[in-house]
C-alpha cells in the first residue's frame, strides 16, 4: 500500500507498550503504540530508526509482526506492516495461560468475590 492509500484506513488510537527489533540486530526496545490501523501504527520511544528499515515489532495476543518504517518525526515513526493484522484484536484483553498474557496480580481468580480485594 502506497501512503496515500493507508492514510484512509481507520485507526484506533490507544497508549500501549510494544517490543521492537530492527532488522539485523538481536536488541529489542520498548515502545509506546500511539494508534494502530490493520495495515500500521505509529510508535514512539527512544530508538534511531530511518525510513525504509525493516523492523519487527510485538503486539498484544498476536505476536511477531513485520513493517518498515514509513514515516519519522522527532521520537514518533509509522510502520507500515507487511502483511495486514486484526487491530481488535490487539485492543482485547490478554487470554489466560497466553504467552502475551496480563501479569498474575491483575487477573481475575474464581475464588475471589467481584469488587473485593484477593489477601495474598
């Protein structure tokens, strides 16, 4: 997809972290997703990317997910996936016992009453 045609694809905008991995390097740094489309989303975080590279990046209850960086301003990129990915998906909460599961002190227990606080 050229930029003009992923400019039009309707993106969620949300605040969440990411893994990425330039291409070539074993090294992965944390980012912050800013919005995320099917086909792309825009991150920002301390890592010296140039437009065209290749990269790698980590989504919630999908995985591993290839792009190239399509667009950068000050710490903000655009990547630009390769394949397109279900954005909903993403923004669903993380299914127990999933390698990209929530941590184990905010998961619901069947033994713990809603509203009240589980004594560990």
């Amino acid at each position: 997809m050229t930029s003009l045609e992923t400019r039009n694809i309707p993106r969620d905008s949300l605040f969440l972290m990411a893994q990425l991995r330039l291409e070539g390097q074993d090294a992965s740094y944390q980012v912050k997703v800013r919005n995320l489309s099917a086909g792309g989303m825009m991150a920002d975080g301390e890592v010296r990317v140039v437009r065209g590279m290749m990269v790698s990046v980590e989504l919630r209850n999908i995985g591993w997910v290839e792009g190239s960086v399509a667009w950068i301003q000050d710490n903000r990129f655009g990547i630009a996936f390769r394949e397109e990915i279900d954005a909903k998906k993403v923004r669903a909460m993380p299914q127990a016992g999933n390698e990209h599961s929530a941590p184990r002190y905010t998961r619901n227990y069947p033994d713990s009453a809603p509203g009240k606080v589980r004594k560990i």
